[in-house]
C-alpha cells in the first residue's frame, strides 16, 4: 500500500471517479491513499454504485463498495445494491449463453454478500437478513 506517500494521486484518483469503467479501481485507490478525513465515502459508493448499475466492471464493484462498508451508502443506495442483487435485469450481457448465466449468477451472489457483509439488515425495498437459529 503506498498510504501517505501516495496522498499526491488523490486528485487524478478523484477525477476517474466519474467514469464506470474505473470508478471502482479509483475508489479503492482513494480508500488507500487518500487523508480519510477528507474522504468523501458516499460518493466513492456512489461512483462504485453506478459502475455495477451500467454494467462496467460490476466484479470491482463489489471490491470497492465491500471495502467502502455500509456505512458509507445511503439508505437509497442501500435499495439500488438491492435491485441489482435481486433483480431480473441481466448483469452480465456477453458471452455464450452458459457462460453469462453462470457469470449472472457468481455477480449477483457477489452484490448479495457485499449487503450481508456490510451489515445491511434491509432496507424498504429489500428483505431483512435471514436470522441464525
């Protein structure tokens, strides 16, 4: 981890946040290196949020808004993780027929243990966590 010593990437981190494709990749690059007091973890969830809902590396989303914690999402977006691990909307869109399905289902397995993970109990869209008996 460069920690500090990559504090000078900070702003060209920040600005790649804007683009889906590595939103996530920066994110985490930002949670490495980054002062965290001036850390905005809402919008690097945002960011990461958004690469998974347009399908552009929905795998480094699930990296970056594990690592982000749930703490860091709204309870809006807290719905919208919901909706894509639970929705009928194909994440994975390329591939042989096999393949994107095996791929879906790995990706929405992924969205559904970054919400238990996170200590996501539910939310007005979502079921609550199964309890332990």
């Amino acid at each position: 981890m460069l920690g500090p010593a990559g504090r000078p990437l900070t702003a060209r981190l920040q600005a790649l946040l804007d683009d889906p494709a590595r939103a996530p990749s920066a994110a985490l690059g930002l949670l490495a290196v980054a002062d965290p007091a001036d850390l905005d973890r809402t919008r690097l969830a945002k960011a990461a949020l958004h690469s998974a809902e347009t399908r552009a590396d929905p795998k480094g989303a699930c990296d970056a808004l594990l690592a982000l914690g749930a703490a860091a999402l709204t309870l809006e977006q807290h719905d919208r993780l919901a909706a894509l691990a639970t929705g009928d909307r194909r994440l994975v869109v390329s591939g042989s027929d096999h393949a994107m399905i095996r791929e879906d289902e790995q990706l929405r397995a992924a969205l559904a243990s970054v919400r238990w993970t996170t200590g996501f109990l539910g939310s007005r869209s979502a079921l609550a966590r199964p309890s332990a008996s």
